[in-house]
C-alpha cells in the first residue's frame, strides 16, 4: 500500500513502528536509510492530510454570508 492511499491512522502507526524499530539500534544501515526515506514521506502525507482537514473544518465554519466564523476551541473532559 503505497504512502498516498493509507489512511492518516494508518500512516501514523506505521510511523510509531518504524520509530519503534530505529529506536533500537539494531537496524542496518542500509534498511534504517530506507526506513527513514519511508518514515519522511509517511510525514509528508500526513501533513497533506492535516492541511485538508483543516481547510475542510474552516469551509464548514463559515457565516451564511460565507465569511469565516472563528470560535474558541473548548475541550470536553
């Protein structure tokens, strides 16, 4: 499954594994520079990701005359 049709969930996980693994120490060189060269464009489709969502959640905020309404994030705990 190629980096652009996982889903952000899945990208991130695979993330925390490769992590994970160079955390170790025992990669080889040669399988830790692809885990990096994995790990950067895993990076790179999540903050794609991110940027839409964001973008999606601005569209949907908007006033009815279709300026941006800007309101206070409250967290439910």
């Amino acid at each position: 499954m190629s980096e652009t049709s996982k889903t952000f969930e899945q990208s991130i996980g695979r993330l925390d594994e490769i992590v994970k693994l160079m955390e170790r120490g025992s990669v080889p060189l040669e399988q830790a520079l692809q885990l990096f060269q994995e790990g950067t464009a895993l990076v790179k489709s999540c903050n794609s990701m991110l940027d839409k969502a964001e973008l999606e959640v601005v569209r949907l905020m908007k006033s009815a005359d279709g300026t941006p309404v800007e309101t206070e994030f409250v967290r439910d705990e």
